[in-house]
C-alpha cells in the first residue's frame, strides 16, 4: 500500500522541494557569474546583434521562478494519473487515459506470452511497468554508484522477483540481488516522467502484476509510482519498439520580464542569503555544458550592447518557430549534448517530429497568494526519437531567436550551423517532462496543444 501523507505533511514536502530547486538555480547562477569569459557562434543573419549571447541566454533561463514548476510536477506525480494529469492546462476531451492507451496497444494481460514450444529464454516471462517519478527528486533515471536514481529503487524493488538461477549468479559475484530494468528513454537528473515505461523479466511463473506494482509503489512513496503494471510478449522491448515519445516544458514567465544585465546580481544576492551556508554534495552543481563552460570559437562573448538586446519574447513568435519542425526528418546534430562521437553525425543524429507546438496558459493556483496562476509557456514536442539534451536545447534555441526577432525558418537554418555553438545553452531540467511513450500509430487529436 502506498503511504498517505496528510496535508500538511504534503505542504511542507512541496516546501522543501520548492527550496532545494530554488537553491540549485542559485548554484548554477553562481557558477555561471564566475566562470571564464566566454566566445561565441558568429552568426551573420540580420538579427545577430540582437541574439543574446550563450552567458546571456543561460542567465535569462536559470533567472525564473522554477520552484513553482517543480511544485507542479510534484503534485502531477503525487496525483498518478499520467499524462492525463496535464489536461488540466489544456483540456481535452480526447485526451486518452493510461488504462485505454495500454488497451489500444495491446499491452494488457492477455499479451502473448506464449512460447510457441520453445524453450530456453522463450520460457521467461516479461512484464511492462509503466511508472511516474518526480525529478527533482532524483538523480536521473540511470544508475550509477552513490547516487539516489530511479533506475537504481526500482531494480532493488525487482529483486524478490528473480528466479533462483540469477540469484544464484549474483551472489556468487557478491552483487546485490537485484532485478534488471530496462527503459524507452533515460532522463537526466531533475527531469520528471508521467508516463515512463521500463520493462523486467523473470523465469519464475508465479510473479503476478500487482506483486511487481506494490514493491515498486513501496520504494519512494509520493515520489515514485508504478501506474501499471502488465505481462508482454518476449519480444517487447520499451525503447527499440516504441513508436513515439512526447515531451513537456514549461517555461515560467513574468509579469516582468528580468534584465539580462541585472541577473547576475540577484543571484549573488540569493547566493549571499542561503546558498553558501546550506549546499551540500547532493546541491552542488554538476556542470552543466562543457561548451557553456569552456567555449573556442570565433569571436567574443561582449557584453557591450547587452542594453540594446531585447528583454523579451513572444509565445506565439516561438509557436511559429517550432511548428517549421512538424512534419520533417531532421539531422538535429546541432541541437544535441554530450553525444558519442558514433551518434553525432549522419542517420543516428536524424529525428521525425510528428507534432511541435507552443502556447501559454496558467498553472493552476495551489493557495491564495498565488492569485490567478503563474503565467507559463508550455512546448509539447512529440518526435519517434530525441537526442541527449535534444529538447532543452529547442527550446531555450527557440526562445533566444524569438527573442531577437529571426525569421519563422531560424531553426531549420540552424540545422546546417558548423559549431553546437550556434544554437543557445540547454534549458533548465526542472522545466522537462516526459509524458509518455506510444506503442502505436500517433494520434495527433489526443495532443494537448493543438490550435
């Protein structure tokens, strides 16, 4: 049974989230203010003196209310009702719940597993575990020694459903008993997930369902949740016969928007009153971008018409600008992080984007202070695949060129840039959401943003 927190226990928990989120924005504004000067893409369209520069972009991103995005996908996670949870930006009717998604892919108990007279491996039976965790949270989805991942609570949550034999073999190489979970797609540390879907086997043939869902729901309590749980074919595999992906983010915006020159200061500020007396090793800032850090390129990073670059943007201008990826398979070399040098050029970098939109709205109000609502632009991207950091990237890219008023194609232009230079340093974590992952041909009425 999951455990039930009471209201006030779930108000302070939200607090203490809002709070550490607040005080890693701080972190990176820090780190950013002393970090070495940096050199910049020379672009030489007719908006290039009014494009904000990677220091400026990354100051006006990291500058926003995030603890209140955070508090939302919390209580999105908290509520476990998936994807369908978002319709309550944009409703709508079409909006497919998590029990008929899974209907309509054919993912439910009565999945062959059958096999066919085989043995061996064919004998094993799989289970697809559809789960939603909150990301800020955790340290991402992939396991790696010392750090609090998903990947990490949920194999040890698999292990009492190991058949004998792998037991067997684990404890002879005296590693833990755990079980092995494989994922459509990692996330990175302070991304949530809706809809994430992972997949385990096991030989045993008395493991049901609900068994897998209640050790799962047993692990992190209001932060991690088994939302379903069923036996599959043998030959089901979460990313390679995935069909899609759909991502969120949602980005803050003010009534004011912030000077990009002042920035720097008020995170000094925010830095001066709590962030040096209250980080610890689980605060302290990864780096971000080695090419936010560390960039050569041509030309440099001046600040000198820092006051003649525009303050602000247009949803609509930035809808125009990523509506031009609808519909194309791309080469989103440009728009990718940290790749191996194998997957950074030709077929592995090339993505179809099957709906790409941007629109505004308010999120819901969670006490009175909060008034009508924190106005946020939220962007919905969904794509049969993306590359690392591929989304925060468009998205912080199609602000800063909707900002320096480039024309509706910027982005596909930006396509055929030399340098990753070219497009603007990843967008916070703490705005990402994967929503789900389809099994089956995509359906564009059930997207949120669709006008």
């Amino acid at each position: 049974m999951i455990a039930t927190l009471s209201a006030a226990a779930a108000a302070a928990a939200l607090r203490g989230v809002a709070s550490a989120a607040a005080e890693r924005m701080a972190a990176r504004g820090v780190a950013m203010e002393s970090a070495k000067p940096y050199v910049h893409y020379n672009h030489t369209d007719a908006s290039h003196r009014s494009r904000w520069t990677a220091r400026e972009s990354y100051q006006y991103m990291y500058a926003r209310p995030w603890d209140k995005v955070v508090g939302f996908y919390s209580r999105m996670v908290r509520g476990g009702k998936g994807a369908s949870s978002l319709s309550i930006l944009f409703p709508n009717e079409n909006l497919e719940s998590l029990e008929s998604t899974e209907n309509n892919q054919g993912c439910d108990e009565k999945a062959s597993v059958i096999s066919n007279g085989k043995g061996g491996r064919w004998e094993r039976v799989t289970f697809k575990i559809v789960v939603s965790y909150h990301g800020g949270s955790f340290d991402g989805w992939q396991k790696q020694p010392g750090l609090n991942t998903v990947q990490g609570l949920v194999e040890k949550s698999l292990g009492k459903f190991v058949d004998e034999r792998k037991a067997k073999q684990l404890k002879e190489k005296s590693l833990p008993v755990e079980g092995c979970a494989v994922v459509a797609g990692r996330t990175d540390k302070g991304v949530t997930a809706l809809q994430q879907v992972c997949s385990f086997y096991t030989w045993r043939k008395d493991v049901e369902s609900r068994d897998i869902m209640d050790a799962v729901n047993e692990a992190a309590p209001e932060k991690l949740r088994a939302l379903l749980v069923s036996k599959v074919s043998r030959e089901f595999h979460p990313n390679f016969v995935a069909k899609w992906r759909r991502y969120f983010y949602i980005f803050p915006l003010d009534e004011e928007e912030p000077q990009i020159d002042s920035i720097g200061r008020e995170f000094s500020k925010i830095a001066d009153c709590s962030i040096n007396d209250k980080l610890d090793g689980r605060h302290r800032l990864e780096q971000e971008e080695q090419s936010i850090t560390s960039l050569n390129g041509n030309g440099d990073d001046s600040e000198d018409n820092t006051s003649t670059k525009p303050k602000s943007f247009c949803v609509s201008k930035v809808n125009r600008l990523i509506q031009q990826l609808e519909g194309k398979s791309l080469s989103y070399k440009m728009f990718a992080r940290d790749t191996q040098a194998s997957r950074s050029t030709g077929p592995p970098t090339e993505c179809f984007m099957f709906h790409s939109r941007a629109a505004e709205t308010k999120l819901p109000c969670v006490n009175e202070d909060d008034g009508g609502g924190m106005r946020v632009m939220c962007v919905e991207l969904v794509g049969n695949r993306f590359l690392r950091k591929m989304v925060r990237v468009l998205v912080a890219t199609a602000i800063r060129e909707a900002a320096a008023g480039a024309d509706d194609d910027a982005l596909l232009n930006l396509m055929d840039a030399t340098c990753r230079r070219a497009t603007a340093p990843p967008a916070p974590p703490e705005g990402l959401c994967l929503v789900d992952v389809g099994y089956g041909e995509f359906k564009q009425e059930n997207c949120l943003i669709i006008n």
